[in-house]
C-alpha cells in the first residue's frame, strides 16, 4: 500500500509541476511532458514491484510502438487553424485518431 501512495505522489508531481510550468513557460512544459519521464518512472517501478525482466521489456516495445501512435491524438489539433476546428472538435476527433492507433499499436504488436 505505502508503494502505491509513492507512485501516486510521484506521478502526481510530475503531473502538476508540469501543469504550473505551463502558465509560465509552455515551451518548456511541453518539452519536459514530452520526454519519456512516466515511461521510466512506470517502467522501473512495473519491475521494482514484479521483478519480471521479460514482462518488463515488453512493456518497454509496447511504449516505443505506442509514442509514435499516440501522436495521432494532436493531428487534429495540428491542422485546426487550415480546418477551422475549435478546441472541443479538435480534441474529440483527437480521442477517436486514438482509438484507431490502439487497434494500430495492437496490430504491430502483434506482427513486429
């Protein structure tokens, strides 16, 4: 249970000084969200706690196939402005660009 709350505080500061860092350096709150900062945290902690080499390196060929896939959620918001799409349209035709990737990153999971 105590590691469970240290994983919570952990992310959770990430999270939130991410968050801060926004309002007044967004530049740099979205370098530092997009580093692989949760993945290296989960990734240690999923091992920490299962001592599973193999669980764990497939975890880790799950998350490199899974960032680039991921990026298709920001597509939207990418062309909005040449498509005249407001936030709510962006991010929603963003979350459906996800769910199409996860049956993607399935697919290459699978094949690769």
């Amino acid at each position: 249970m105590l590691l469970a709350a240290i994983k919570t505080g952990i992310a959770a500061v990430v999270i939130a000084f991410a968050s801060w860092l926004a309002g007044k350096k967004p530049e740099l709150a979205g370098f530092i969200i997009a580093l692989p900062i949760a993945s290296l945290i989960a990734l240690a902690f999923s091992y920490a706690e299962h001592q599973n080499s193999e669980a764990s390196i497939t975890f880790a060929k799950s998350i490199l196939v899974g960032v680039p896939v991921s990026w298709l959620f920001f597509v939207p918001f990418f062309f909005a402005g040449k498509f005249n799409l407001h936030f709510i349209a962006s991010y929603g035709l963003g979350l459906v660009l996800l769910v199409l990737g996860f049956y993607l990153h399935q697919y290459l999971l699978k094949t690769l």
